[in-house]
C-alpha cells in the first residue's frame, strides 16, 4: 500500500506497507503543525497489480493549545428568610410583690433584640435586662433580629402581676 498527501497518487508516496504491517503496527505520518492536507491511497498486488486511486480523506492538524475550561462562578449563597426564633430564660414568677423584674432571653447567634414592657413600643435591648414597675399586671416581650435582619414574628412574651404585701398582724 503506498499513501500520498494532497489529494492524489502522483509523486513519491509520503509512506508505504505491506497489509502484514498496517494490520499489525499501521502507519504513521508526519504533518506540519495547524494544517489541513488530505490522502489518497494506491494498493498493490502479489502480481503487481496496482489499483486506481482512492478518494481523498481530509485531515486537519490543530497544534493549538485548548483554551482551560472556564471557572465556574462561586455559588451564592442563598438569602437567608428565615426569622429567628426568641426565648425567655429567666423572668420573674408570674405572682410577686417585688417591684423590679429582670429577663433573660436568647436566640440565634449576632441577633440584636427589641423589648416592649405592657403598652409601650419595642425599644433596642440587651440580655439581661430589668425594669422597675408599679403593683398591678405586666407583660414583658421581646423579639430578635438576626443578622439578615429578619425579625422574630413571634415575640417571646411573659406576663406577670405585682401584688401588695400582706399586712403584717401584731
């Protein structure tokens, strides 16, 4: 078998074998970096017979380096929606005759927190917290505020009465 470059089997053959090696090793060819050529081919028998010209088969050399895949973006992280959640630790007990009550309360982590003692509006608060108050029924809230900046739709709230203390009999 004789192989010829640019479309036709005239010239020098650019490499030649017997069907014994294109089976076993096959054949290689040396083309110029980034270009296109074609071959065609011409077989030959025992007795000499040669056959007529292939048709072309077009081969491309692309020496070019392949541009690196892209980087992919950096996944954003998704927006935090979800309020936090507030509790109350520590309150006084729900019948007393002490006029200061002090709260505990807790919630996520970096949370800012708001109170509201009976009618008045949520105030910025800080844990622990304490309030001087008249005899009567109270009711103490408290919401978080996470660092997103979701609000507690549920405020933690305890509620509370001041009573007189008894007189004392002689």
């Amino acid at each position: 078998m004789s192989v010829h470059d640019n479309g036709g089997c005239t010239g020098a053959p650019v490499v030649g074998g017997t069907a014994f090696e294109l089976a076993t090793v096959g054949l290689t060819v040396t083309v110029a970096d980034n270009t296109q050529t074609s071959f065609s081919a011409t077989a030959t028998d025992g007795a000499g017979n040669t056959s007529a010209c292939s048709a072309s088969i077009g081969y491309t050399e692309d020496s070019t380096t392949p541009a690196p895949p892209p980087t992919p973006a950096p996944e954003t992280p998704a927006a935090d929606t979800t309020p936090p959640e507030t509790e109350i630790t520590k309150a006084p007990p729900r019948k007393t005759t002490k006029k200061t009550a002090s709260f505990q309360f807790v919630s996520e982590p970096g949370a800012t927190y708001e109170c509201k003692l009976d009618d008045e509006a949520f105030a910025p608060c800080t844990s622990p917290t304490t309030y001087k108050v008249k005899k009567g029924t109270h009711s103490f809230e408290v919401r978080a505020r996470d660092a997103a900046g979701n609000v507690d739709p549920t405020p933690a709230t305890q509620d509370w009465s001041v009573k007189s203390r008894g007189k004392k009999s002689k």
